[in-house]
C-alpha cells in the first residue's frame, strides 16, 4: 500500500534505486519496507490521520490500544532473543507525553524501524498494546503503527531528553551523552562467552575535530559497527566515557548515517603512518615507489597453487578453482617503506582497469605513470610470507 502511494512520485525503477541508496545509508539496516517508510516519511506524504483520537498516556487501561503523540527519549540498542516457542529480535523505545513516560517494545521487521529514530523525535503511535500499568509498558501488534512526524508548537508541551550532546574533548567520565564523529579506525569484532551466552565486542576509534576517543560497541552495536567504513559518520545516543574510553552496552546505541551531523569540515579523517599501521583498519596516505605486477589469477581452494591460466584439473587433481585479481606494489611514507598488496576491487580501481583487461599488461603500461603517485588507501597490515610487514589496502579512497 504504502508502494502503491510511493510510485504516484517515482518510476518502478528510481523508487528501486532509492530504496537500494537507503538501505546503504543505514548500512544495510533497513529492510526494503523500512526504507519504502523513511521515503514516503521524506516524501511529506505521510500524515497523522485524521481519525484517531490521542490519548494521553496516563490514561492507558490495561489490555487497551491506545494511540498517542509522544517524544522519544531513548532508543535501547536492539537485542536477540530465543525461547523454546519463538525467537527473533526486539527494541525498546523510552517515550513520554506531558503526562507520563512509557516504554514502546518494538518487534522484528518493526525494529528497523528503530533504527531511523533518533532521540527527541515526535512519535505518533497508533493502536499499541497495553502490555504493563507500573512502569507503562506498550507492544506494538501487526496493527500499530508508528510514525516520525515534525513537530509543531504543541509539542513543546512534551518533555524532551535530559541527555545532552558533546564534543569528544568535552566529555566527562561517567555521565552519559550522545556525540556525532567520524570512524578514524576500526578493529575486528570480538566473540565471547559470558554466562552462558554469546556476546560480541567491536572497538571503533572516533574523531571530531576536537579530539580522538575509542568507543567500545557490545553486542548488536558492535555488529552495527562493523558495518561502517573507515570515514564515515555515525552517531552514538546514551555513549558512556568510563576510563578514557566510550562505551555503547544495552543503555546506548549506534546510529549510523546520522542526518545532519555537521561535521563536514570538522573532522577530516586522521591518517595513519605505515610504521604504526596494524590489523586495524586505517587510512594511509602513501607514495607508491613501483608497481611490482598485477595479475589475475586462478587459485586452487584444495592445495592454494596458482596459476594465471584457468586449469580444469589442478595438479594435485582438485577441479575447484576460485579466481582472485591483485596488484603488488611497494609503498612509502615518512615512516619507512613497505611491501603493499591490493586485493580484486581496490587492484582494479588503482589501474583504472575495465572489464576484461589483462591486467599484467596494463600494469606494466602504467608503471612509469603510477610511480611517484600520492593515494590515500584504507588499510590494515599483516605478516607476509616471510615475516615481514605487508601493508594490504582494502579500498583507493583518493
Ligand atoms: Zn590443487
């Protein structure tokens, strides 16, 4: 229905790509009817309607659907959850009206919805369940629904969120605050067990101009983390600096592709020297002394021989074969000099190759043009075969 609505303004296939741009912008997030809301939602066409008539939230009967207009305070990061009869995800909203405060409990698809919201957004809520009196606690059911809306100045009446927003260099140990930055670095995630449950740990390094902090992401934040690259900007809601560091648990969430974040100027991405460079990701600015070669080549997944012509029978007999393109170079910064490889899209971006270019011929043909080139490559660095340091660029970013 709310597609139906959508193609009145967009063709089949730009509705398509914009929901495809969407579901990047929130990395991923967003399920395809997430996205069709936010865009109908952007698109001005969805209205409060006319016909419910808001309730109070002090006013709430149990076992009632009840339709207000409130002002989110909090979004709790979602969880996972499994019982023997179901299992699935879920997501808090803390949410009040000049009356009261209640918690919205968000299920499944429902929770992408979550994550578009951010604190201090007016919320209408129509027919959610009345789960618990004291503290107020509602459901939203297949029926409910929920909708961002602007807010008008009747909604200065609702309270709004006593956590306020800092910069990095403002933050004070242990008091709880929202920041907006830029990813500088990420680490890998970080599985472990903890009573009995799986539970997961992301580090990500933010900079805003102001200063550089690390921010540790648990649990569904830290998959969310993941998702972002090196660069971009993410908000974190309800972050506490507890020893110098940020956390983001359960109380807090991520928010990436936060709308308005104004740092465009601010924070420009930190780069790092290759002599400090380590399993993280980071970005490298670097010369490129000489392009070694570049091939694409044809790998055995048995034995892991390869060859650049495409066998059908290894020789050690296996037919499974997966192809892989790289470029070997070897870069330089202030910091010293280093072995660097690119892997498949990067390699084919730093040549400027097209489709079915032979990529040896076209590297040597580039040589003497690529050498003395300054690039900028997101990175990691890692042991090579014999022990030394090899600096693998994940992505050409200039
Ligand atoms: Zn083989």
């Amino acid at each position: 229905m709310l597609k139906e609505r959508l193609l009145e303004r967009f063709s089949p296939d730009a509705l398509d790509d914009a929901v495809r741009q969407k579901q990047d912008q929130f990395a991923g997030l967003l399920t395809e009817e997430a996205a069709l809301r936010v865009l109908a939602h952007e698109a001005g066409f969805i209205q409060p309607p006319d016909d419910v008539a808001y309730a109070p939230l002090q006013s709430a009967q149990p076992g009632q659907l009840l339709s207000a207009r409130v002002r989110v305070l909090a979004v709790f990061a979602p969880k996972r959850f499994a019982t023997a009869e179901r299992s699935g995800r879920l997501c808090k909203i803390r949410v009040a009206d000049s009356s009261l405060s209640a918690d919205v409990v968000l299920w499944n698809s429902d929770v992408d919805f979550a994550s578009t919201l951010c604190r201090n957004d007016v919320l209408l809520l129509k027919d959610v369940s009345v789960k618990v009196l004291q503290p107020l606690e509602l459901h939203c059911r297949l029926s409910s629904e929920l909708r961002v809306v602007s807010a008008t100045d009747a909604d200065a009446a609702l309270p709004t969120a006593s956590v306020p927003q800092r910069r990095l260099d403002e933050l004070s140990e242990g008091t709880e605050a929202d920041v907006v930055a830029r990813l500088a670095e990420k680490q890998p995630l970080k599985e472990f067990q903890r009573q009995g449950k799986t539970g997961y740990l992301s580090k990500i390094k933010l900079s805003d101009g102001t200063a550089d902090l690390w921010a540790a992401c648990w649990d569904e934040n830290a998959h969310a983390a993941q998702k972002l690259s090196v660069g971009d900007a993410v908000k974190l809601e309800g972050a506490v600096l507890k020893n110098g560091e940020l956390s983001v648990s359960w109380s807090g969430r991520l928010c990436p592709a936060p709308v308005d974040h104004g740092l465009g100027a601010v924070a420009e991405t930190p780069c790092k020297s290759l002599a400090d460079l380590d399993g993280s990701d980071a970005v490298v600015d670097v010369r490129v002394d000489k392009v070694v070669d570049a091939q694409r080549v044809h790998k055995c997944r048995s034995c892991g021989s390869k060859s650049p012509e495409k066998k059908a029978v290894c020789v050690c007999g296996s037919e499974d074969f997966s192809s892989l393109t790289y470029a070997s170079l070897e870069l330089s910064d202030a910091s010293g000099r280093f072995r660097g490889v690119l892997f498949d899209a990067a390699a084919v971006a730093f040549l400027g190759a097209k489709a079915g270019t032979d990529l040896n011929l076209l590297s040597q043909l580039k040589r003497d043009y690529l050498a003395g080139k300054n690039v900028k490559l997101l990175a990691y660095a890692k042991s090579g075969r014999t022990g030394q340091k090899e600096i693998v660029g994940k992505a050409v970013l200039s």
